[in-house]
C-alpha cells in the first residue's frame, strides 16, 4: 500500500459558525491518528484548504466522510497524486487559521492577494501549505 495526498477546497455556507472549526479539528485528529493521515487545514473565515496524505483507501475514506459534511459545501479536489513521502508528518491535523497566513505568502503562490483555493492549481495550494507549516505547533 503505498502514499497518496489529496488536497481539496471548499466554502461555508452563510450560517457557517466559526466555533465549529474546533470540533472539526478534534474528530479529525482523534480519526486520522487511528487511520495513519497526516495533514493540515487552512481556514480564511470562507473557505477550507486542506491537504490529507495517508494510504490511498484511508485517504479515500476520509475524504468520502467530508464530501458528505453539511457544515461545508462545493467541495473540490485540486490534487490527487502518489508521493514518495510525506510532508506533514508531525501532524495528524495542523491548522492554521486565516491570521496564520501574511498576504506575501497568499500573493507568493496566488494570482490575487485575497485567498480563493479554486483559483490555485495542485501545486500551488501544496506549496503555499508547506510554507504555512513553519508556524505550526505539532500534535
Ligand atoms: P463525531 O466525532 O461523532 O462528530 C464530531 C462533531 O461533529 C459532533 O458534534 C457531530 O454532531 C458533528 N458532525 C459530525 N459529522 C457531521 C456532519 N456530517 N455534519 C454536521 N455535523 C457533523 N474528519 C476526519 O476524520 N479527518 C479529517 O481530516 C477531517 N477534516 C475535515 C475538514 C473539514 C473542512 C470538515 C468540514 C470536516 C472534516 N472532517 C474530518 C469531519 C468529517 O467530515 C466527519 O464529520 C468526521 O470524520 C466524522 O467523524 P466522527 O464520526 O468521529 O464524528
């Protein structure tokens, strides 16, 4: 069995309440450490980027779960692909929230300063979150 990562984007819905983000983080990682994923979440108040690695059916199960979340919608995979390695090993769900990211960094890897995942290709999204994962505290 070997690594897959997929990275998806997707957008709340107008009700969407930002203390939900926790109990996302909580269910995720309690279920990704059970299931070998690693990963990591970015969260701009509109829209989800996030990138899961693990074996291919445990990503695929994974993301099967997420598609179907009523607490987000119009989700979109941006890059599927096989990898040699992981690159967020250290966390089962690193999250890092719109203050997080600087506007250089959104601009480095972005046609525009405002965040919009749908509009970054597959290796844009996995670069910007590489770059993000210097900040981040491991769980
Ligand atoms: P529980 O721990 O039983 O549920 C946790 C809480 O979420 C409960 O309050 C429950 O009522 C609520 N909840 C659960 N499912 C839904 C739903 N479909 N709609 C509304 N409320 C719900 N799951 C992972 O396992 N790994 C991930 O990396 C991951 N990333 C996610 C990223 C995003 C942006 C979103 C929106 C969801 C993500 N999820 C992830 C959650 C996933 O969609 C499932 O909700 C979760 O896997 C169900 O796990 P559980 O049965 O242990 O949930």
């Amino acid at each position: 069995m070997f690594l897959v990562r997929l990275i998806y984007a997707s957008s709340v819905k107008s009700d969407f309440d930002k203390t939900v983000v926790e109990s996302i983080l909580e269910a995720s990682r309690r279920n990704n450490i059970k299931a070998n994923i690693t990963g990591m979440l970015y969260f701009n108040n509109n829209y989800f980027l996030q990138c899961l690695e693990g074996s291919r059916s445990s990503v695929n199960e994974t993301y099967n779960k997420i598609l179907t979340d009523e607490r987000h919608h119009q989700v979109t995979a941006i890059e599927y692909r096989e990898i040699s390695s992981r690159e967020f090993e250290d966390w089962s769900m690193g999250y890092v929230p719109s203050r997080g990211a600087s506007t250089a960094a959104l601009l480095k890897f972005s046609v525009h300063k405002e965040f919009n995942p749908y509009l970054m290709s597959g290796e844009s999204a996995h670069n910007l979150l590489c770059a993000l994962k210097a900040d981040l505290p491991s769980f």
